[in-house]
C-alpha cells in the first residue's frame, strides 16, 4: 500500500470516528442574526490516580444530580454552539448529551492512557473535548490536532503516559457561509507571573523548604508554562492551516491560564478577541473556590502546613484561588460584529450542586 494512499485512507477513516452524529453540509445552513456560544469544562469527576483505575470523587449519584444542573443550564441559554472539555467516558457522555439536547457533535478522545477501542487501562479513563451544534447549522468535522503530551491518542486506539492536549475544530453553515468552532484543552499549572513567584518565595521562607526544593519548584513552574506557551503555538499555527484567512471563527475552551500569560498575549497579538472582556469589567472567575461546590467538596486542601514538596504546596495554593481561565476567543472576521453580551455561566445550583468545577462562557455575538 503506498504511503499516499495510506495517508488518505487514515484521514477519510478518522473524519468518519470522529463525526459523530455530525449532519452533511448543505447550501444556505442555519439563519441567525446573532450566534449564541457557550464554553463549559464539565469536570471528569475523577482525581487522576491510578494504574487499573482511576479513583472518582463522587458517588454516580451526584455525578448524574451534577449532569442533570448541567442540562438545565443550557435549556435556559439555548446556545447554537457548545465547546465541551473533560467529557468522560466517550462516546457514551457525548451521544447521550447531544440526545437529550438533540444537538449534532463531533468529538475526539484527549487523554486515556493504554486503550484499544472501550478496553484499556485505566479502565474508567477516556475524557476529552467535543463541539456540540444545533442541527440547522450542519456541523461537520474539519480536523484535530494534538498538542502535547506524546504518544498516540485516537478514538479507537491510544497509548500515552502524561497529560495529553488538543484542539478539535468543526465546520458550520450559517447565513449562507462557512463558520468555524474550535475547542481545545490546555496544561494546567500556576501562572509563572511576579505574583507567583513572591508566593513562592513565601512559602520557602514560612515553611522552610530547602534551597533544592526552591529550585525544582521554579524548574517545574517554567517547564509547564512553557508546556502551555508550546500549545498556544502549536494551536495557533493549527487553525491557520485549516481555517480559511478570511471565514469567521471561534475558540472554546478551557485554557487553564489567565488572559495575561504570554501564551495567551500570544493569540490576542495575533487579532483573537476576548469576549468576556469586550462586554464586561467583573473579573469574571471561571474557577471560583469561593463560591463553586464541587471546588470547595473535593479541591481545597489545607495549605497551612509544610507538604512534601514545595510545588505542590504552590499548587494547592493556586487552587484555592479565583481566576478566570475559561474563554469564548473570536478571530478578527468574527469580532468585526458587536459582543451583544457575555457571561459567566453555569454558576447556578442546581438541588444544591455545580454542574462542574469550573463555571462556564456564555456569548452573544451579532452577525
């Protein structure tokens, strides 16, 4: 078999995996005088440890009180297009969504460790993103790429050891054209900023941790910057191979870094718009410890006392903090309309729970 008609029949391949329940295209798509979008990281439930099986903070229970809070949430928006992170178990999670909303949806398994089709370790392990569309705008899949974490990470099969991210982006019609959605997943870790490094400094001081133990934390916190600075490239250069210079876009997503980072100037730079930002001055938290119920239930742990090391402690310490990390970025073809309005969503309880640890973006974006 040649390599060209190999490399032809994987993509055809992968296209018809990753489609979904996806609709064709058709010639006009969906009417709209403006376009509705929602961003939400819908929590896996699961603490990431584990070989056979990763461990799960919650009973199914709560894990379905949390499902049906989300339902709810997007009744009351009515979005036109969702960006999921975090979808856990896929397929099951995606279809069964886009069923009870009666969405179309493309979807791409991000993170899973040894799998070959459901069956792999861990076994409850195979989370990632999906764009989720209302059916009149024909959503189809355009292409996903990985950005980090090695290894291979498909829909049928995968074999990786580290936190594993990408972009997953899809095609729609509306008004008589192309627009495009995007959805991607970024590293997590404290932001490597003047803030951070003082809290560092503080706690090296308070706890007496040693100068080795300094100096490993600072190497962690540049090396995973620079993980997310290495996606933000990677991503960028991406969508401009796949997406067409002049058709609108939008990027969803949970970006795990504040609208300040260098990996985040590095897209603003570009003409990519914040449209939170663009609407309102609130800071806007995403991720609220004082206020969401699954952070405060399961995240927050007692940062008054010396850990075994120094960055971890760094890291509990910025998860009991407030920062907005989750974005609805529009490309300069889409940001040339007016933000009608954008919000932070999913920060209703729901018979006393969040949907997520994270609250969501919600943006009206005129045509």
């Amino acid at each position: 078999m040649s390599t060209r008609f190999l490399s032809a029949f994987i993509a055809v391949f992968t296209g018809i995996i990753i489609l979904g329940c996806g609709r064709k295209d058709d010639n006009a798509g969906a009417v709209r005088e403006n376009l509705k979008l929602m961003s939400i990281n819908v929590w896996s439930g699961l603490d990431y440890k584990g070989t056979l099986v990763m461990g799960e903070y919650e009973a199914p229970e709560r894990r379905e009180l949390r499902y049906q809070s989300l339902l709810s949430e997007i009744r009351r928006l009515d979005p036109d297009i969702i960006g999921i992170n975090e979808a856990n178990f896929l397929p099951d999670y995606i279809k069964r969504l886009a069923r009870d909303i009666d969405y179309d949806y493309i979807y791409h398994v991000g993170v899973s460790g040894l799998h070959v089709g459901r069956l792999g370790l861990p076994w409850n392990l195979r989370e990632g993103d999906a764009l989720l569309a209302k059916k009149d705008m024909s959503l189809s899949f355009v292409g996903r790429k990985q950005l980090s974490g090695g290894g291979c990470v498909g829909n049928m099969f995968s074999f990786h050891t580290q936190d594993a991210t990408q972009v997953l982006v899809g095609r729609l019609r509306v008004n008589g054209r192309h627009l495009y959605a995007a959805v991607t997943h970024w590293h997590a870790s404290p932001l490597d900023d003047a803030a951070t490094r003082r809290t560092l400094e503080g706690l090296r001081d308070k706890w007496n941790y040693s100068s080795d133990q300094y100096r490993q934390a600072v190497e962690s916190l540049v090396a995973d910057n620079e993980w997310r600075k290495g996606e933000a490239r990677l991503m960028s250069e991406y969508l401009d191979s796949v997406v067409p210079a002049d058709a609108p876009l939008a990027v969803l997503g949970d970006f795990n870094t504040e609208i300040t980072s260098p990996e985040m100037r590095l897209l603003i730079d570009k003409g990519y718009i914040d449209a939170y930002a663009r609407v309102s001055r609130q800071p806007g938290h995403t991720w609220d410890p004082s206020a969401n119920t699954n952070i405060r239930s399961f995240y927050l742990g007692d940062t008054e006392k010396r850990f075994d090391s120094l960055y971890e402690h760094l890291n509990s310490m910025n998860e009991a903090t407030g920062k907005r990390i989750d974005f609805i970025l529009l490309n300069e073809t889409l940001g040339t309309g007016p933000v009608v309005d954008a919000a932070v969503c999913f920060d209703r309880l729901h018979e006393g729970v969040h949907p997520s640890d994270h609250f969501g973006v919600f943006a009206i974006v005129a045509l």
